[in-house]
C-alpha cells in the first residue's frame, strides 16, 4: 500500500535499520526495485527528481508507481528527491505523494528557514511529510560561503548545534546532513571518508534538544560497487577512478540513526552495466526487452543485496 514516512522511520530507528530510498524515471527501475523489495518484504521509498519528472512526465511516474504498488504488498512511500520551490513541492503533495523533500540548502540560513516552513505548513495540511537539509553537500553548486560561490569542493558540514535549531524553526519530519556526503560515481579522491563523528554529534544534539530519535537521511549512499565498475570498463565504458561511500560506513550511518538512504548511482551503474555487456557481446541485438531486460534483472539483484545486507530493512 502506498504510506507515508511517519511510521516507516519511527520503526526504522527502533530496530536499527533504514530505508532504501531509491530513485526512478523509468519502468525497468521501478519494476526491478518494487520486485526486489517485494521479495525481501521490505519497505520501500521510490523516489521521484525534478529531472525524473521532466524525463518521463509526471502522469507516466504516477501511473507506473500505481501500478507497483497495486501488485505489491509492502508499504511504498513516494517521495520527491531534492524539491528546489515550494512550487514544485505543492504540485506534488497536489498530486499525492506522501513525503517531498525541499532543498533550499543552497539558500542562507534564515531564508532555507522561511522556505522550507512554508512546504512544512502546506505538506501537514495535506497529510504529507517533508523531508529538508541543512549544509552543502560536496561538489554541490552553491551561491554564497567561504568559497564565494561557485563548486564547493569540501562541501559546508552540517552544524549540530544548528540542526537543532532548524528542525525546532521549521518541523521538518527529516533531515538530510551534510557530513562529507556527495552525489554520484565520483565521490573520494584519495581515503576521504564520512564524518561519522559529527553525524553522532548531530544526532546527540537532537535528542539533548526534546526531538527524540530523529530521523536523520543520508544522501550521496551509493557504494560505486566495483564490480559494477569492472563490468562497465570491461565492455567499453570508462568510468575512471569511480569511488562510492563503503558499504560499511552506511552500515554504521544506519545504526547511528540514519532512517533513509539514497541511492541512485548503484543503480544506474547496474542498468548501464547489464546493457553494455548485451550490446557488447551481440553487437546484432535490437531488441530494447533483449538488453533491457537483463539490466533491469542486475537492478533487482543490486536492490535485494542493499535492502538484505546493507540496510537491513529486509523482513520489516
Ligand atoms: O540528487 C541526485 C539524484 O541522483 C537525482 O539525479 O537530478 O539527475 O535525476 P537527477
Ligand atoms: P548517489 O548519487 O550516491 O546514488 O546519491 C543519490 C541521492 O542522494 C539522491 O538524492
Ligand atoms: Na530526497
Ligand atoms: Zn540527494
């Protein structure tokens, strides 16, 4: 059944788990993730980007996520990943989805407050939850810091103190961090890894405050498998010095409080990963159904092996 987050989180927590939020913008994704974590019983959040909805319209993503969840029985949030207006969040909790994330991140303090209180105010009047961040992810396009705009190469690390401060100022239900944290296939050059420290400061400081165990999000967990990698270069790709988040570090993220993981690279490396090595070794094949297929069955693989062995949210 189609759910909200509420609950979904607040059992998470308790039994040390998260939640795989993965992202689609297609059918093969949908089908590979729902299927996945149909077979793993767990529950799920598929999650929906501005660009997903300009890719694939959003009447398609609604129809095809109605139909998971019509031939699924575990509980399936559906979410928009990084909403950049209260605009595009409205249209959304409009159209049904059960949580929206706005990020004004890369807005000044006071201002992330204002906004990101206004989808607050809108979303709880909907029965909608909101999902908001605080601080820069690495390489993430900003406006204004120490850097002076432009590329953030170390990223502007979630404060504790101020995390508090804005869930008290905007009764956001989640909160992405900023803990070293960044999209894509390239995440670490050299050992860098997650302050894991902080994000255990951050977690602290929220239940010091009265918030309890709130629910933190962790974007940028994909692991950048290098078997995927491998797969990829062997059959003509070029991904060089791709590097991902250790598995182990989500492991630890989880336990620390983390209740939603975002994962969206692993799976376009395993999609892209099945449709090179068809096309690749029958450079004859036409057939969408002849190489889609097979990624899409690398997708659900990928999926089940995350839910099972990373997140754990698995039989939940
Ligand atoms: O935030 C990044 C997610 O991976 C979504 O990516 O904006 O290219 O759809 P996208
Ligand atoms: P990855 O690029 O690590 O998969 O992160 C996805 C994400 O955070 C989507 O919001
Ligand atoms: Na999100
Ligand atoms: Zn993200």
């Amino acid at each position: 059944p189609l759910t909200t987050t509420r609950e979904l989180f607040a059992k998470a927590l308790k039994g040390k788990y998260a939640i795989g939020a993965f992202n689609v913008n297609n059918m093969e994704l949908v089908q590979a993730i729902v299927e996945a974590c149909e077979e793993e019983k767990a529950p799920l959040i598929l999650q929906i980007s501005k660009g997903a909805r300009q890719y694939a319209n959003p009447v398609y993503l609604k129809k095809l996520i109605e139909a998971a969840v019509s031939l699924s029985n575990i509980p399936i949030a559906v979410h928009l990943d990084h909403g950049d207006s209260f605009e595009l969040c409205k249209q959304c909790i409009d159209e049904g989805f059960t949580s929206v994330m706005i990020d004004a991140s890369y807005e000044p303090f006071d201002k992330n407050v204002e906004i990101t209180r206004k989808v607050v105010e809108y979303a709880h009047k909907h029965n909608c939850v909101v999902e908001a961040e605080l601080g820069h992810l690495v390489g993430v396009q900003f406006d204004e810091g120490e850097e002076g705009g432009g590329y953030s190469k170390s990223g502007h690390y979630t404060d504790p103190d101020e995390a508090v401060k804005f869930v008290k100022l905007t009764g956001c239900d989640s909160l992405a961090v900023a803990i070293g944290n960044s999209h894509g296939a390239y995440k670490f050059k050299g050992d860098q890894r997650l302050d894991l420290e902080r994000l255990k400061a951050i977690k602290k400081a929220l239940m010091d405050a009265g918030l309890g165990d709130y629910p933190l999000v962790l974007h940028g967990a994909s692991s950048v498998p290098q078997y995927l990698v491998d797969e990829i270069n062997k059959y003509g790709g070029k991904l060089q010095d791709a590097r991902g988040v250790p598995e182990a570090d989500i492991e630890v993220a989880r336990r620390l409080g983390c209740a939603k993981v975002n994962i969206d690279t692993d799976l376009r490396l395993a999609l892209t990963a099945g449709i090179r090595k068809v096309l690749w070794e029958k450079p004859s094949e036409i057939d969408p159904r002849k190489y889609l297929g097979p990624a899409r069955a690398m997708v659900k693989e990928l999926v089940r092996h995350k839910v099972r062995n990373v997140l754990c949210c698995a039989g939940h």
